[in-house]
C-alpha cells in the first residue's frame, strides 16, 4: 500500500524527533519515497545526515536551498506528495498551520500542498490540552487535516500524561491503513473487468437507408469511463453514437443488433460486471436489400423479424456476471422495469423515463431509478450522466463487496 507512494515527512523540533528517524526507515523500507523537511529546531535533535542515508534523498531545511535550478523545491515537493506526515509535531508547528504562517521550508510546503495530511503531535500534557491548542487542533480538524493521538505516558518533561508521541509503529500502521482505505474509495473496482454497450444499433434496409433510434450513446460511455477511473478493466461496444467513446479503454465498433450480440457473446466469460446501456434494436428488416429500394406504387410494407435479445441471453448464459440492464420507458416505469428485471435475469436494472425534462437520449443529464430483484433500491435525481455513471458503479461495487447485501 505504501510501496511507491511519495511521503514528506515533516519534522518540527521536539525530543521526539528521534522517533521520526524509525518512522522515515520503515516507509522507506517498505518502498515509499520519503522527502524529509525539518525545521531548524529538529536540526538540533536530529541531523540531516542520518534523514538523507535513511531515505536516499536530499534533506531541506531551508526554503532558500535551491538544489534543482529546474524546479522550486517546496512547491515541486508540495505538489508531488502523496501525503505529509507531520511527527512529532509540536504546539508550535500546529499553531503556525492553524494561522497560515510560512517563515520556513515546512510551513511554506504546507501551505503550497493539496496533499492529504496527518500530524502526529507531541508535546507536554498541559500544552496539550491548553485550550489554544486544543481549539487549533480543531480548526485544523474542521479544514480535513487527521491527526494520530500521542500516547499517555512518561513524558521528556518529567510529567506522567498524554502528549507522547505515537510509537513510530502506530504511526506507520496509520499511514498503510490510510492508503489502503483511499485505494478501496478511490479504485473500487480494481481487478474487475467490465463489459459495458452503448449506442444505438443500425439495422439496413438497404445500402442508403436504415432503422435506428434516438440513442447518443452518452450514458454507457460515462459508464465505461466511470468503471476505468474506478480501476476496472473497461471493454465497450460501442454502437451508433453521437460523441467519441472515452480515450483509454478497449473499444470494439459493431453496427447491428445480431453485431453486438456476437461482440458480447465472445467477451461474456471474461467480464465480472456486464452494463447493457445499448438501444438495441428490438426489430430489423428481414432481409436487407442489396441494392438501393426504387419507389413504387403508393405503399412500401417492410417485413421485419425480432433480433437476438442480447440482455436476455446474457441473463440466461451468466455464471457469476453481474448484470445490469436499463429500460428506457414512457409510463408506468416500476412495473415494465421490474418485469425486464426478472424476464431477462439482471442483477439490477437502471431506469428511466423518457419523457421527463431533464432525462433521456441525447440530454447530458438524468433521472434514474434502480431496482433490484426485491424492488426500488435506489433513486438518484437529476443529474449529469457522468454523475450517474459514478453512482451506478459505486452501488454496484458496494453490491460485489458485500456491504449493502
Ligand atoms: N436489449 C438487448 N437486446 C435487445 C433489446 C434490448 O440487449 N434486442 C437490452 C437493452 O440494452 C436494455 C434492456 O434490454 O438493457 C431493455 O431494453 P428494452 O428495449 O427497453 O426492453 P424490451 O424487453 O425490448 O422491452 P420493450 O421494448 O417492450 O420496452
């Protein structure tokens, strides 16, 4: 979890500085690329030197230390952090983030960073609870920056109480734990692979002509782009669509209803998670006539046969997919969707009435709702496609985790 990631380590100037040492060791050895900034008061607990063998990298001290004439070093090293644990952190360095001062290299990174950050405080058991203090913490709290308690104990100061520094130990466990909860939030679908349809399906008629609907293909592809920023796999086929597909993700071109059937039908057994958000074509021309149909007489009948039901093949072939299929509808939605539900075997079914403003093909936005074989679990108001796509898939990802069964 921690392997890789880039971690300042902020050292202000406490006895407790040497725990920072055994911390800086374990995240290097664990494979972090650890940045040290101390202010000039740790410099007189612990030298640079030790820092520097210990994680391989320069140590800074002082803002005005330009080593790399290419970059400014507090903001290329604010800006490439990954975190910023602050250990030990003192009353002093806490009250200097609270009110924003910058007279150094580590306030001045602290303030340059949009990195997450942790302070490990330390300090004696009154200036702990002095309620300055106590009320900076707050503040810094409130503002999203964590904290690992200190440790009730004997303290430097001769005082028995809280303010110890967490073992470098617990520190380090806090700092994993942080990483895997962000990978979890953050890629919940890593190691999924995720078979998504979009667009609307062609159906000749002849080499001019052609049947097809109102489908722009917006929402499967925010669909498909959702599942790769959630660490998934993505596999789109892609039918007619009115914008590009997502950069980044396999995508397989078909035309036809009988097009994307095959398209799945081959790729079934590779996916987890199968998304039909294509409009298929429910009916197409028996046969498409070769060559361009010339008018005659006053009517033109064109005998149409039904296509393969994609969705509901998928329903019946699946072993452990989970598979989610949509209805476009324009009344009586709960009813149509839990009947697709159950008739074509989804796991869960997303949908939608067409007809509401805001809702529906070609608009950026929607309204859906989502069942599942029990009823209504969900209804998410308008809102972007892009929106919707990150709820489905969080939904789902929650589902295949176990935690909202
Ligand atoms: N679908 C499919 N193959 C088809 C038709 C539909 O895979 N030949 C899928 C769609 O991708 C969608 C779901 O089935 O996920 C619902 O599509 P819809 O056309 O609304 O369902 P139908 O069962 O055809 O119902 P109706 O047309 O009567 O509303």
């Amino acid at each position: 979890m921690v392997k890789g990631k880039t971690i300042i380590v902020g050292i202000t100037g406490g006895i407790a500085a040497y725990k920072a040492i055994a911390l800086c060791s374990k995240l290097a050895q664990s494979g972090a690329e650890v940045h040290v900034i101390m202010t000039k008061s740790a410099a007189k607990f612990v030298t640079e030197l030790t820092l520097q063998t210990i994680t391989r990298h320069p140590v800074y001290t002082d803002t005005f230390d330009e080593r790399d004439p290419s970059v400014v070093s507090h903001i290329d090293l604010a800006d490439r952090a990954d975190l910023v644990v602050i250990a030990p952190a003192t009353a002093n360095a806490i009250a200097k983030m609270t009110y924003g001062l910058a007279d150094d290299m580590l306030s001045t990174t602290l303030l340059a960073t949009t990195a997450p950050i942790v302070v490990a405080p330390a300090m004696n058991v009154h200036m702990y609870e002095h309620p300055t203090v106590v009320a900076n913490m707050e503040t810094l709290r409130k503002r999203g920056v964590m904290f690992v308690e200190p440790g009730f104990g004997q303290l430097a100061c001769g005082y028995v109480g809280k303010g110890r520094l967490a073992e470098p130990e617990e520190i380090f466990a806090w700092i994993e734990s942080f990483f895997a909860r962000r990978g979890r939030r953050n890629e919940p679908l890593k190691g999924r692979s995720v078979l998504v349809t979009a667009g609307g399906t062609i159906e000749r008629i002849d080499p001019v002509r052609y049947i097809t609907n109102d489908s722009s293909g917006k929402m499967g592809f925010a669909i498909a782009e959702a599942a790769h920023a959630m660490g998934a796999r993505v596999h789109l086929i892609a039918a007619n669509a009115a914008i590009d597909p997502p950069s980044g993700i396999q995508v397989t071109r078909v035309v036809s209803a009988q097009d994307m059937f095959d398209a799945v039908m081959r790729h079934m057994a590779e996916s987890d998670i199968i998304v039909k958000a294509a409009a298929v074509a429910d009916y197409r021309p028996v046969q498409a006539a070769l060559r361009k149909i010339k008018k005659s007489g006053g009517e033109l009948t064109l005998h149409l046969e039904k296509t393969p039901d994609i969705l509901q093949e998928v329903g019946a072939r699946k072993t452990t997919q989970y598979v989610i299929g949509f209805a476009a509808e324009t009344d009586n939605l709960e009813q149509y969707a839990m009947d697709k539900l159950r008739r074509k075997n989804c796991d869960l079914l997303v949908a939608n009435d067409v007809t509401a403003e805001g809702a529906g093909f070609g608009k950026d936005t929607n309204i859906v709702q989502i069942y599942d074989r029990n009823g209504l679990v969900e209804t998410l108001p308008q809102m972007a496609k892009s929106e919707v796509a990150f709820r489905l898939l969080q939904f789902v990802a929650g589902r295949l985790a176990g935690e909202t069964d």
